[in-house]
C-alpha cells in the first residue's frame, strides 16, 4: 500500500509552508504500509519555540488556502517544543532540535520510503549552507 495522491499533495503543501518559515532538516515519510491511521509523516524542526509556533501557523494556514484542510487534532502548541498537527492522510511533527535528537522519529521511520522535497537550509545555521534532498 502507497500513500494517496492527497496525502502527497496535503505533505507537499506542508513542507513548503514549513520551508517558508525556515524549518529544518524537513523529512517527508510514506509511512502508509507501517501504519493503518495514517499515510505520511512530514517532519521538521525549529531551533526556538517562537520559530516552532509561526511554522506551525503557516503549515495550518496553508493547508486551509490551498486544500481547506483543518487539522482533525492539534497537540503541544502550549509547550512550543513538540507540536503534532493530525489531518487523518497526514500528521506534520514541529520539533525543537533539541527534542528531534532525543527522540528520534527520523530514525524510527527511516525504513519508509522518502518523498522527495528540498529542504533549503538557511545560510549560517549549523554551518549547513547547502540544499539538502531526502534519501
């Protein structure tokens, strides 16, 4: 089983908007035949809670505009460090970096196939200037 055409399309808009307000490391992930409640995992991450919050807002603002999708369930906005957005075909991460490294998801999925999305990582951060592609 393969994630839906929407579920591409619902992820696509979510990174970019993610993208839009420099997230990190964004990873796209067809986690359709591991998990029966969901079809793709967009993950991202933030340095800071404000950074995490404005991504937040521009993934869920996005996904209204162009697809008027609302988030069946939305966890964590409070604390700022994790927040998890649940659209049924899709559920988007927003990590601190910190709680990214700790946690792990990338590696817990890093078997599922990988949709493709460039990531462009801001100039100055990390040392990491360059464009980076999903495996």
């Amino acid at each position: 089983m393969t994630a839906t055409d929407l579920a591409h399309n619902y992820a696509l808009t979510a990174a970019k908007a993610a993208s839009d307000k420099l997230a990190r490391d964004i990873s796209i992930r067809d986690v359709s035949d591991q998990m029966f409640i969901t079809d793709v995992f967009v993950i991202a991450s933030a340095p800071n809670d404000r950074q995490i919050n404005a991504i937040v807002d521009s993934v869920e603002s996005e996904l209204i505009k162009q697809h008027d999708a609302r988030p069946l369930r939305r966890e964590g906005k409070q604390g700022g460090r994790w927040v998890l957005l649940d659209y049924g075909d899709i559920v988007v991460h927003v990590q601190h970096t910190e709680e990214r490294e700790f946690y792990g998801l990338d590696g817990l999925w890093k078997d599922c196939p990988a949709i493709p999305f460039e990531d462009v990582v801001p100039a100055g951060e990390d040392g990491n200037t360059a464009a980076k592609r999903a495996e």
